[in-house]
C-alpha cells in the first residue's frame, strides 16, 4: 500500500510542500516564494514547480496516495475551486483540477487554516481534543474550527475570523471590507501600523530598523522585539494587536464553547510578548464560565502544521 502523501502549504509569501507519511511524519520538505504578484497563472506554475522538484528530490520513483493543499481563501471543497483568494488575487481557480491533470495524482484541497487545524489536531497540541479553533496569524489571519472531532465548514467554508470587523472605520482590507482583524493584527497590517508611528515622528526604536524609503527591514517582528526591551510606542502597537484579536477570540469562546484554542503561524512567534495581553483581554470579556472551558496555547508544529494538515485531508 502506498504510504506517502504530499502536502502543501500555500501562503501569501511562501510554497511551502512535504513528502509525509501515515503517521503525519515529514519525511523531506521544501519552500519556494509565491510570488502572488505574479497573478493566478504564474502562482499556479510556482505550486506545480514546488511539487515537481519535491518529488524530484525524494524519490523520482515513489508513488503517492494522494496531494493535499491548504489554500488561503474561499474554498468550493467538493469541486476543488478556490472562489477568493485576496491575498493571493485569486478568484475561482479550479486547482484540484489542474494539479490531478499535471500529476495524476487524487488531489483534496481545504482552507489552509483548516489544514493547520487538522495538523495540530492530528500530531500537535490539539491531539486527543475534540472542539478545537486554530487561529493562523501571518500574510492573514485565518481560523480553523474542529467541531466534534471533525472539521466545520458550515455551508460552505466556515472559520474566516480574519475578515470580522473589529474596528468599524478601520483600515480598508483585500476583501473589499475595512477595519478587519487581518488588517489589524496580521503581520502586513503590524507593519504598517508600525510604519505610520515612524512617519509621525514619534520617538522610538523602530527607527533602527528603517530601511530606504519602502521601510523594508519594519516588521512585526521587530515591533514585537521592539516591545521586549520596553519600547512604550511597540508596547502600545503590541496592546493594540492583543486588544482587537481578543475581542475577536472571546466572541469565538461565547458562541463554539470549544475546549481548546491554538494560535499559530510567525506572529504567534511573539511568545508571552503577545499572548499575556491577549489572554488579559479574552479573559475580561468572554463569558467566565466558558472562558473556565478554554485553554489558549501556542502551536506545536510552527510552520509544519499547515503541511502536515494538507496531507491529512488526504483520505
């Protein structure tokens, strides 16, 4: 029997696939840019690219039970169609199509946070759990919800926590929407936010880390590290983040009741930095008796996860 499946991690940044086995083991991985900019049809060959030179690479002879990809958007599972795709410019694209056509290869596509969903719940923290949220902060913010074991995809793909309003007038998101949690605590919008306290003048170390006039080295990950050494202006930005995202994970914990939440992907990277406030804020408004239900950790298999879930939507 074939035990090896492919998985890929689809992002706004990076192609990230993995040969996996039975057990949820990676056996080789592989990363290449997305290049999104590139429009639909150059992001389509990258992927196809990527799988191509995985399987180059681990075993030209190998044979696989099936490709699974986790996609960031709007997902037609059934038909394999990715319907919207902001951040990747991406509006129905049948993908399962054209990669069983590419590969002949049984290909399954989901939501890419989802697929981390699957991934912690298979072979990370969320093993052994049964009502479970996976919140991916990176390019965008995306959730995955297990319910009763298995994925919840309501009518038709539950779980975009990154496209809730948390901030009525706030700034305008890839959805066409303004004031979404992904334009508030995704790591482009930290940046950004970062970029106007610089431009204001106002006094702070984020200034170190400005390069050339498109503020290229300002990440959120400097404004995170920023806040480590008691930087008040990263402080606040940081406040801020924790502030919109716990707003939206306490309404989550008041309507799913669910018994654990995850929190993933290279934000959640922050540590303590981020999750001390942000549990400070959830814990304040959610439902105490719900909130007693929950437990709010950080992922187990970092940028894994949403490779190993993709080849485990593989059935």
């Amino acid at each position: 029997m074939m035990n090896l499946r492919i998985g890929v991690d689809l992002g706004g940044t990076n192609i990230a696939a993995a040969v996996v086995n039975n057990s949820g083991e990676i056996l080789l991985k592989i990363s290449n840019p997305t290049m999104a900019k590139e429009g639909q049809e150059g992001t389509v060959n990258r992927i196809i690219g990527t799988i191509k030179e995985l399987i180059e690479k681990y075993d030209s002879r190998a044979e696989y039970k099936g490709i699974g990809i986790g996609v960031p958007g709007v997902c037609d599972i059934p038909n394999g169609i990715v319907k919207f795709a902001p951040n990747l410019f991406w509006k129905n694209v049948p993908i399962k199509e054209i990669l069983q056509k590419e590969f002949n290869i049984p290909t399954y596509i989901d939501n890419d946070a989802n697929a981390a969903a699957l991934g912690e719940a298979w072979t990370g923290a969320g093993k052994d759990k049964r009502h479970i949220v996976c919140i991916t902060l990176g390019t965008g913010v995306g959730s995955g919800l297990i319910l009763n074991g298995d994925i919840f995809h309501g009518a038709q793909t539950a779980g975009e926590l990154g496209h809730v309003t948390v901030l009525e007038d706030g700034p305008k998101c890839n959805c066409g929407n303004t004031g979404c949690l992904e334009t508030l605590a995704a790591a482009p919008g930290i940046a950004r936010i970062a970029k106007d306290a610089v431009l204001e003048g106002k006094e702070t170390i984020l200034n170190n880390y400005v390069q050339g006039e498109d503020f290229t080295g300002l990440t959120a990950k400097e404004v995170f590290d920023s806040a480590k050494e008691g930087d008040l202006v990263a402080n606040k930005i940081v406040e801020d983040v924790a502030r919109y995202l716990g707003l939206a994970l306490a309404n989550v914990i008041n309507l799913l009741n669910p018994e654990l939440i995850v929190i993933g992907g290279g934000v959640a990277a922050a540590g303590e930095t981020l999750f001390v406030p942000l549990k400070k804020v959830v814990e304040e408004r959610a439902l105490k008796d719900l909130y007693n239900d929950v437990e709010i950790v950080a992922a187990q298999l970092g940028n894994d996860a949403g490779i190993i879930g993709a080849a485990a939507l593989i059935k």
